[in-house]
C-alpha cells in the first residue's frame, strides 16, 4: 500500500515537473521584444475617441516572435469599439501598408487586470530585426461632461482620462503623446514633465526608458461642444424586392449624451444669439445616403417632418434632417427616415450562382456612436440558405416577417452590434439562393384569384336562377 502511494505521488510530481517546464519554456513577453519608440496621437475633437499609435518594436528574445501585444486598463478595453492594426514596410514614397489581424488575447496575472490585444504578424520577426507597426484604436464614451449639468448659456467641458505613458506589456525606449483637443479652451491637465501646451494641443514627453506595464495617470479637462449625438438604439430594415428596388426604414432613438441641459430652455434667447447660447446643443444632423436614393420621408409619431434637405450627386447623397426641436445634454429624439435605392446598384450574381446583397453597415449618421444597432435584411418570398458575410464579429439570427400576399413568409437576416462608430461602415453581404420561378408566385396568385374571380361572374351571368313557370 505504501509503495503504491510512493509511487503516486513521485507520478504526480513527476507530472508537475512537466507542467513547470511547459509553462516555462515561453519566457515573460518582456523579455522577448522591446519598444524602442512609441508615438500616440490622441484625437479628442469629436465625442469619438481615435488614437493612433505608430511603435518601433524589436526582438530582443532568442526566437522568433509572431505576434506583438497591446495593453490597455479594464476600462478603457470596455469602451474599445474598433480596433486596426498594420504593418509599414519601405520608407516614405516606396511605404507600403499591410493590414494585420487584430484580436483579444490573454496571459495569467497581468497587472492591475489589464486586458491585452495581440496582433498576429504575417511573417515572423526575428532575433535582431525590427518593424514598424501603425495602430488604430476607436474608443466611444470615453470623455465625461464635467460639470455634469449646464445651463443654455454655459459651454461644455469635459474630463477625458488616460496615462501619459503607454500601458505595454513590453519596455519602451522611448515615448511621446499628442493630444488634440476641440478648443484651445483647457481647464486643467495633469503634469508629467516634459508637458506641453500650445493652443489646441497637448504634449506629454519625450519620456525615455520605462520597464513593462509603466503606468502614469492624467486627466486633461477641456472644452467640447461637439454634438454628443448617441443613437441609443437603431433598428434599419432592408427590404429586398426582385421587382427593382430596395427599401430602407430606419427607426433612431437618439441622445445628446453631453453635459445635462438644465434650467429653462428660451428660444429667444436660442435664436438671437446662437454663438453663445447653446453652443453644445445640435440641431442639424447630416445622414450620408447611397447615390440614387428616391422617395426620401422622414418623419416621428406626430407625422412628416418637413425640414430637411436632400442634395445628390452621383457618388452621394446627403440628407440634412432637422428635428422638431434643438437637442440639448439629456434631451432625445425618435424618428423614422426611409428611402428607396435601386436593386442593381446593390444586388449582385455571385459566380457560385447565388445571388448577394452589398450594402453598407453601420449608421448614415455623421460621427454618431450607435450603442445598439440592428440590421434586418429581409429577402424575397422562396429564397433559400441565406448567409451573411460581416468583416468584424456581430451577433447573427434567422426570423420570418410576412407582408401582402406572402404564403411561405419571408426570410429575414438579422445582424446586431453594440458600440458602432462611423468606421463600420463598410460593405457587408448577404447571400442566398434563389429561383425567378418564384418570383412568378405572386403574380401567378393574383392572376389565378382574377380568373377564378371572372370565371365565376360568367357562370353566374350564364346561370339561370330565375323562377319562371314554364
Ligand atoms: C409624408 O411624406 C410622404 C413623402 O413625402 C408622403 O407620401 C406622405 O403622404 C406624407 N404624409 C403626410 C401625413 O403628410
Ligand atoms: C461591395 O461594394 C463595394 C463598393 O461599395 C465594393 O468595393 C466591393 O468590392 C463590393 N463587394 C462585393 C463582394 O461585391
């Protein structure tokens, strides 16, 4: 008995060993690869939070490296809506940019919960070679209204948060920040020498070495009057209809998510003196439509709205809608804009023989944050296997809707997707198959209801029902 347990437990042992040396044999990324320049670019004009990272990166481990990592703090990795990254080979006129997948990973005990990225190189880097690597990174929600609540007269600031030293999972040599602000306008910003401000810009370093997970916070405090215009929920419909063109129905439940509007509103007051009166309200908003766009409506629960404006050419069609009010921090509007496309612009043949829609995603709303969206692209009556074809994750679902004359129903591809930023709007397809016989099916019931319908107005006229003696 005891020679068995001898045995079990110099197994175990034995098995433990092995993990160790498993786990061990990927050394810390810190000592794998250094950073030996990072320059950020923060863009704080619009409510939309884009930074730019461009990082000189080097290996410094003894093999070769396939993937780099990105480092962010838990609540900043929450509001990241869209993320790019891509490599820059050559040098200025002979540069090139090859795109780079991107995508969350994860390592055991980062510091402080930080969340992590990985970019996967498309070759590996090896021992002593360096590379250029540019990054995207959009963040919504992301610069908070200070003070929380202003009045029609008062312009809005807000606090934006971040650390004046990028967060990395690697040393960085070398390292400077730009922020730009709206305005020229700064409160107060966190000093962490080298800082710098001339007007609409703040400089933070040049810093020089800092090991792995350096971390700085700041606040700058700056005023913002961009629209803070939030579609809270937006719900498009696209009807596809074989007989030749494309509706859209658009439902928008929007925010000003600025600072709170508070105290009363006077229009007066709004409409002699707009340069200082509600400076952060908005009450324009310009929806970019495909080119060719017909029978344009736009209207809320009361009815048509008629102030708005459509100007076309043949690359685009803008439509300046105006609500029935001015939107001020905290107030909202729901509205419906609709329009027809034609069918050839955006349905196509693809060589398998299936058809497919292109159309484009994300919001016609210019630099708007969309927190929910939802696609519905309805299909014909008697399409088959539809699939849709999205370049970044969304949350996918089949449903059937009916309208006139349906007897089957139609199919209906519903794509959802929370935190979208003007960057989504990409192409995105759906395909499906289907046969122009049933195209035919409706037409073909209509047909057969007339004729039925005529012939039994000839037999009743033929009939004769009269009583008569004979
Ligand atoms: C609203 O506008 C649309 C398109 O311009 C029009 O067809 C419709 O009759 C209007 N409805 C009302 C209630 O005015
Ligand atoms: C979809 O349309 C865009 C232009 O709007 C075009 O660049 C792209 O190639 C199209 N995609 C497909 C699969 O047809």
């Amino acid at each position: 008995m005891d020679a068995l347990l001898t045995v079990r437990a110099a197994l175990i042992l034995l098995l433990f060993s092995f993990l160790k040396i498993s786990y061990s044999s990927s050394p810390p990324p810190s000592q794998q690869i250094q950073i030996l320049s990072a320059e950020r670019r923060i863009d704080l004009t619009s409510p939309i939070v884009r930074v730019f990272l461009t990082l000189k990166v080097e290996n410094i481990g003894s093999s070769p490296a396939s993937e780099i990592l990105l480092a962010f703090p838990p609540d900043q990795a929450e509001h990241l809506a869209l993320t790019k990254a891509a490599s820059i080979e050559g040098k200025r006129k002979k540069k090139t940019v090859v795109a780079l997948p991107i995508n969350p990973t994860e390592l055991p005990n980062t510091p402080n919960g930080a969340k992590l990225l990985s970019i996967s190189l498309l070759k590996p880097l090896n021992t002593g070679e360096t590379m250029t690597l540019e990054v995207l990174l959009i963040l919504t929600h992301s610069q908070e209204p200070f003070p929380a609540e202003i009045s029609q007269s008062e312009s809005q600031f807000v606090y934006y948060r971040d650390s004046a030293l990028l967060l990395s999972p690697y040393p960085i040599r070398e390292q400077g920040t730009f922020i730009k602000m709206s305005s020229s306008k700064v409160e107060s910003f966190t000093r962490v020498d080298p800082t710098n401000h001339v007007g609409t810009e703040l400089k933070y370093g040049p810093y020089g070495d800092h090991p792995p997970y350096s971390f700085s916070p700041i606040i700058v405090h700056f005023e913002n009057n961009h629209p803070f215009a939030v579609v809270e929920e937006l719900v498009r419909e696209v009807e596809i209809s074989h007989w030749g063109s494309l509706q859209i129905t658009e439902h928008y439940e929007l925010i000003h998510a600025g600072a709170k509007h508070k105290g009363i509103f006077s229009r007066v007051e709004y409409q002699s003196r707009p340069s200082i009166s509600g400076v952060s309200s908005f009450k324009h908003l310009l929806a970019r439509l495909p080119p060719r766009v017909h029978s344009v409506y736009y209207r809320d629960e009361i009815g048509n709205i008629s102030t708005s404006h459509l100007r076309s050419d043949t690359r685009k069609s803008e439509l300046e809608i105006e609500p029935r009010y001015p939107l001020f921090g905290g107030w909202k509007a729901t509205f419906i804009i609709g329009y027809g496309l034609p069918l050839q612009d955006f349905l196509f043949e693809s060589s398998d023989g299936r058809r497919y829609l292109n159309f484009s995603f994300g919001c016609p709303l210019a630099e708007t944050v969309v927190n929910k969206l939802t696609i519905k692209v309805v299909l014909p009556e008697g399409s088959k296997e539809p699939s849709a074809e999205v370049p970044f994750q969304v949350e996918q679902h089949l449903e059937t809707s009916y309208s006139y004359l349906d007897v089957v129903g139609r199919t209906v591809v519903v794509l959802k997707k929370e935190n979208v930023v003007p960057e989504h709007s990409i192409p995105f397809q759906v395909y499906y198959k289907f046969s122009p016989i049933s195209m035919l099916a409706e037409p073909l019931m209509l047909i057969s209801a007339f004729f039925l319908f005529f012939v039994a107005c000839i037999t009743y006229l033929h009939l004769d029902l009269s009583i008569r003696k004979s």
